[in-house]
C-alpha cells in the first residue's frame, strides 16, 4: 500500500480541536452562545454553486456547495464536494479541472480489504484538501437491495458488516486530510426511480439489521463529520423529516454529535425538518424554496422552532468542523500541487484488489505464453475503460476520449456516458510486446466472430452503463452484446470476456465461454490493472461482494418499482411536450418484502441458486483451511490456518457465516479476512463474530438479543459454501441499540 499524505498546509497554533467528542462540542457551544440569530441561521442553509452567482462576496468556486463562514469568530468557509470516487467535476464545470478516479465502490468492496478503502480516502480526500475543498460528500453506504440500481456501482455490496466496514474505513482515509466527510444517503436510498416520491417501508427491526447496521458500523469505524439523509421517504415520512430516523435513532441511540445535512433538493418543510432532527439545508437553489433561511429565522422568532433547537443544529455543523480538524485547518489560497502519478497507483492497486475472476474453465488464464494472436472485441477497449455517472462522475486525468450527452432522462442535467483514458489495448500490447494484438469495435458480430476466428484468443469487453438518477430496465447487456458475445464464443472455443457493468448481469453465454471477468467500472487506470489480470503479473484476488442472479425472477424485485409508471409519464410527454409536467410521477410504496434479508440471505430463504454467489472469486492459486477450531460462550471465535497449495502468490479472503441453529433465519456474514500467501505459506487466522450480527434486534427490549443456545457456523469461501460447518454454544447477552 501506498502511503497517502494531504497537501503541506499551515496549522493554527494550539487551535488543533480535540477528538474528544465533548471536548468538540463544548468549544463548539461556547461559540454558538457569542452568536446572533442571524448568524446562526446564516450556517444552517448552503448555496449551490452553479445557481448561486452573486449571493456571496467570496470565491464561489463551481462544486457542489458553499457556506459562508463567520470571520470574527474563526468559523471557516465551507466548500463542499462530490463524491466517493474521487473529487467530481461533472460536466466539467470548472474548465480543465482533473481528478485522480478510483474505480466503482464496488470493485473496492469486493477488495474486502478495508486498507484498500482507506488508501482510497485518504488519496480523494488529500486531493479535495489540495483543491480547497473541505467538506466531501465521501461515504456512499447504501445496501444493494436490488441488482438493477443506478448507484448500486457507487456503494460497497448488499452486506451490512461488510458495508458497514468498507465504508468507515473509507471516511477515516478522507478525513485523515482535515476535511469533513459525509456517509449518505440515511436511509434506504435503494433505487434512483422515483427516487423523491418513493416510500420504503420495512419494519423497525428489519431495518435496524440491515441498512441501518451498515450505518451505524460506518459511523462508529469512521467517525464522519456529517451524515446526509436522502431524498426518499421512510414509512411514510421524508427521510430529511424523519424524527424517528434523524433523531431517535441517529442522534439518542447512537449518540452522533455531528451533524445531519439534506441531500440537493431533499428539503420539503421548515417546521417540521427542523424539529425532526435535520440540521443543514444543502443547495438551497435546487429545493422548491429555501427553508432554512428567513422561514427558519420566522419560525425561531414565533418559537415553533426553539432557539435551543437552532443552537444544536448550528452547535452539530460546528461540532463536525471541529472534530475532524476542518475547522482549525485553512484553506489553500490557491490550489496545491498534486502528485497524480503517485495516486495513479492508489487507484490502479484498488481495482485489481477488486477485479473479480468469475471463471476459469481449462485454466484459459493467465493468458498463454503461446497465444501469439490476440484479438480485443468491443468496449471501447481501444481507447478506455468506462465510468459511472452522476454525482460521483470524476474527470480523470488523462482526458476524456469519449463522452457522450444524455438526450433525455433524469440525469440529462448532470451526466454523461464517460470513459477513462486508460486502453485495455494499449496496455496489454505494453505487456506482451512479441504478441499481435488487434481491436475490432463489435458492432458487427459477424465480422468480430470472423476475427475471432482467426486469432489464437478472443477477449471481449462488455459494458453496462448506470447513473445516478435512473435505474437500468433490465439486467441484460445493451446494444445486442449478448449476441456478440454468442457469436466470438460460436467462432473461437478460446474466449474471455471483461465486463465492465454497475452491478450483475445476466449471462446466457456463460457456458460457451470458459473465462468471466468482472472488471466493475475500474477507475483511471483500469487498463493496466485489466491487462495485469490477464497476463497473470497480478493474481485476482476479487470476490462479489453482491450476489449475482441466474434470472431477475430470483431477486425480490425484477425491475424497478414504478418503473411502468414513469416509462408512460415520459411517452405522454414525449406526444405532447405542452403537458409535460402536469402528470408528475406520485407518491409510491416500496415494499421491502426481504426485510432484513438483503441479497444473499434472500436467496437462501428462497432457495434460489445465483449465477454466482456473494463473497465468490477464483484466482490463479488455490487455498485450503485447516485445523479449524470454534469457540463459543461469551463470543463467537473461529481460528483457522489459511494454506496457499498453489504454485503463486495470491490473497484469500475467509469468511464465517452464522445462524442460530433452528430459527429458520439464513446465515449472515460475521467476520472476513483478507490473506496474502506465498506458495506453500500456511497463517493463522481468527475471526471473531461481530456481536449484532450474530444478535437479532428486539423492538420490546430494544435492543440487540443474543439468543443463549447452539449456533451453526460455515467457515467459507462465498455465502453458499458449507463444506466445513460447526456447531456452538453462546450465552444470552443484550446489547442497546
């Protein structure tokens, strides 16, 4: 791993805050009580930049947002900006600006590596602090409830435990820079379609087992300065109007004492947000109105806001400032130099942690010394690699060979179908310089099976765009790929394919083609991490951290819940423009029938047999457990040997799952562990269950319950294995929410 530093910047004196939560909020209040009103209500309301020229005397770089600070307190300017993968410049907003790109949040989490995370953060965020940004909206942790989502790329898997721990590491990385950031979108921000009228409904203890755990592990782990709630609704309230969530369950049980920012847009009252726990209104210009400034202030004076209410919510903002040392660090006067080639290789050693080898059939990788004629097929392979969109959308560098405009939809405004300047071509020729190596586009399957035919190995690149703001329709390839695909493995038995997709996707040529790459969206350096695959100078070590279907029948939802809804709205106002926006999509409920049984568990309860399997990944070597031995009583332990038996170096990633034993309930990820072993190197490893996931959550108590009595545990290689399983004993213990 590399070591990541921020930029050289000039410290305060004996001003560095304490990380002592209530040594931060005392200082924090005793700067709140030398307020006047106006001030208060100046920092619980942020511009949008793009939209809010001429509403400040400062700066107003282009980014996501901006708050004014208070200068003859020390309060400092807020510059915040997008997001997990690196610091955005969508659209290119500020001319010319780069950004060093991570690949999708999954490629990390399927790393199961929370090093990995954390040198991405710390990279990102050294890179925002460089750019004069000091809050980042870093720390996407929702779970993947459906395989079609369009920001399922973004997140980090459909597992709460491993989520949960990916993502607290990840915020850690970004605010070792002495910047803010923000793990989003609390809650249940599972599907982009009707994204601001849709109504998740889940019950309390399904819900507290599931995407809340993930939170609540992320914000223990990491510590983020802010959390955002999203645009959704939750059982019938906004989730930024959700006392419940923001108040009673984020702010008592937890204790969190930073503070709570809307998503752009999220906002839809004054009264009743403020009181329900939401603390900051974020780009203002993009809400119906803005309610968190004169409305507040209106609402303060008539005391249907309390000024004690308006003081813990400016008291929060600060609390977060401080605690991560945003508050005490000033900003750059300019923009600091960046080592781009350095993060470069961040973000190259992320992907090919998390590039997953999904099938290998007669060992067709690493590819041979022999296979002398090489032929790439479709995905742009000759030029880049292919990148998601939305808010994360980062402009690499290197340049962008193709970006394409969105024509319609909801994410027209904001995002293009972009690819990195990173060619799979290129880079494979770099690495086999005595192989021939051709490219041909795809876009005639006739004319790429016939120089699949010709050539000793066919590599297919299969892309799947997604975006923020839409969800895919299916979980087919576009464009006829399929049948590509079909066509080079007919023509040439030697064939590979690279996917690069946001998520699974179905494959009704897997048993045509003896080689399977997930590739995820791999960053700005995914060609040479791709090429390092396949040649075999890096050892896959990759494993899903969500399952993949055999059908969309088998998940909870084949498709995206309104989806027939919006698609007849679109037509309507595509036949007659003059209605449009008459006819808005309504209010919809979703419910999450699967409860707390996210992914893998679902299909357990179901029966269901995945394509592939969460946790799943091969590699170019081959492992074995042994001399396994559990414990139990007071905790749950499982200590183990982790051999390497092949003939390369490579990393293992062990797993336990658990249940108790006859409570019908599926098995649940409880602890894993990343190994890397020279041939023939045997570590002891030991793998302690997390105690909320071997809990359940009681609603009467509340709290979490252990259940005194036998549990089953799986030492495991994916969430279906059950090759070596034990049983144990556990006492009964209770833990608060």
């Amino acid at each position: 791993m590399l070591a990541i530093t921020a930029p050289t910047v000039d410290a305060r004196p004996a001003t560095q805050a304490a990380s002592h939560h209530t040594d931060a909020r005392a200082r924090a209040a005793a700067l709140v009580a030398r307020m006047t009103l106006d001030e208060k209500i100046a920092l619980v309301h942020g511009l949008f930049p793009p939209m809010a020229r001429g509403k400040t005397k400062h700066e107003l770089i282009p980014s996501a947002g901006h708050i004014d600070g208070i200068p003859r307190l020390g309060v400092p300017l807020v510059r915040e900006t997008d997001a997990s993968l690196g610091v955005a410049n969508q659209v290119n907003q500020r001319k010319g600006d780069v950004a060093t790109a991570l690949p999708a949040g999954l490629a990390t989490a399927a790393s199961f590596d929370p090093e990995i995370a954390h040198e991405g953060g710390a990279m990102i965020g050294s890179e925002a602090r460089a750019k004069r940004f000091n809050v980042m909206l870093a720390g996407g942790v929702n779970l993947t409830r459906d395989p079609w989502g369009g920001r399922d790329f973004e997140y980090l898997g459909e597992d709460p435990l491993l989520a949960g721990r990916m993502a607290g590491a990840h915020i850690a990385g970004v605010q070792s820079n002495h910047i803010v950031s923000t793990v989003k979108h609390f809650v249940l921000n599972s599907q982009e379609t009707g994204r601001m009228v849709s109504d998740a409904r889940i019950g309390e203890a399904a819900l507290r087992e599931s995407d809340l755990l993930a939170f609540e592990i992320a914000i223990e782990q990491g510590n983020p300065g802010s959390v955002m709630c999203s645009y959704n609704m939750v059982n019938g309230d906004h989730a930024c109007e959700s006392h419940h969530l923001l108040t009673d369950v984020l702010k008592h049980d937890w204790g969190y004492q930073g503070w709570v920012m809307s998503d752009w847009g999220a906002v839809h009252s004054t009264v009743k947000a403020a009181n329900a726990g939401l603390d900051q209104e974020s780009g203002q210009e993009l809400d119906s109105e803005i309610f968190f400034g004169k409305r507040l202030k209106a609402a303060v004076e008539a005391g249907k806001v309390s000024m004690a209410r308006l003081d813990d919510m400016v008291t929060r903002y600060l609390t977060g400032l401080i605690e991560t040392g945003a508050f005490d660090t000033p900003e750059p006067k300019t923009p600091q130099p960046i080592d781009y080639a350095a993060h470069a290789k961040v973000a190259q050693a992320a992907e090919e942690a998390g590039l997953v080898l999904l099938k290998n059939e007669n060992n067709i990788l690493p590819l041979a010394a022999k296979a002398r004629n090489i032929v790439l097929i479709g995905g742009h392979a000759d030029v880049g690699v292919l990148s998601g969109g939305g808010s994360s959308q980062v402009r690499s560098v290197g340049g962008v060979p193709i970006e394409i405009p969105l024509k319609s939809g909801a994410a027209a405004s904001f995002a293009r179908v972009t690819y990195h300047d990173s060619s799979p071509l290129k880079a494979l020729r770099a690495a086999l310089p005595d192989a021939h190596i051709t490219y041909v586009d795809g876009s005639d399957p006739v004319a790429a099976a016939k120089a699949a035919k010709a050539a000793d190995i066919a590599i297919v690149f299969a892309t799947e765009w997604r975006t923020e703001a839409e969800d895919v329709p299916n979980l087919s390839l576009p464009d006829n790929q399929d049948a590509l695909i079909g066509a080079v493995a007919d023509a040439q038995p030697n064939s590979v394919v690279v996917l690069e997709t946001g998520g699974p996707v179905l494959m009704p040529w897997l048993a045509k083609v003896p080689g399977v790459i997930e590739a995820w969206y791999p960053g700005q350096r995914g060609g040479p991490a791709i090429a390092n695959v396949l040649t075999g100078m890096v050892n896959p070590s990759g494993r899903l951290p969500i399952t993949f279907p055999a059908a969309a029948s088998q998940a909870p939802r084949p498709k995206p819940v309104g989806l027939d809804t919006l698609n007849k709205l679109e037509a309507q106002a595509a036949a007659n423009p003059a209605d449009a926006g008459n006819h808005p999509l309504k209010t919809f409920p979703i419910d999450y029938v699967e409860g707390s049984n996210v992914g893998y568990r679902w299909y357990e309860l179901k029966g269901e047999k995945p394509l592939f399997p969460f946790g799943y990944g091969l590699s170019y070597t081959s492992f074995a457990y042994r001399n396994a031995k559990v414990t139990g009583g007071k905790q749950l332990t499982v200590s183990f040997d982790v051999v390497n038996t092949g003939k390369r170096a490579g990393a293992d990633v062990a797993q336990i799952y658990v249940t108790r034993k006859g409570s019908g309930t599926p098995m649940r990820l409880a602890g894993f562990k990343r190994v890397e072993l020279k041939p023939g190197e045997s570590r002891h490893v030991t793998l302690v269950a997390a105690p909320r996931i071997v809990a359940d959550y009681d609603t009467k108590l509340p709290g979490w319950r252990i259940a005194g009595g036998a549990y089953e545990v799986a030492l495991a290689r994916d969430a279906s294995d059950r090759s070596q399983t034990f049983t144990v004993n556990l006492d009964p213990a209770t833990m608060k929410p």
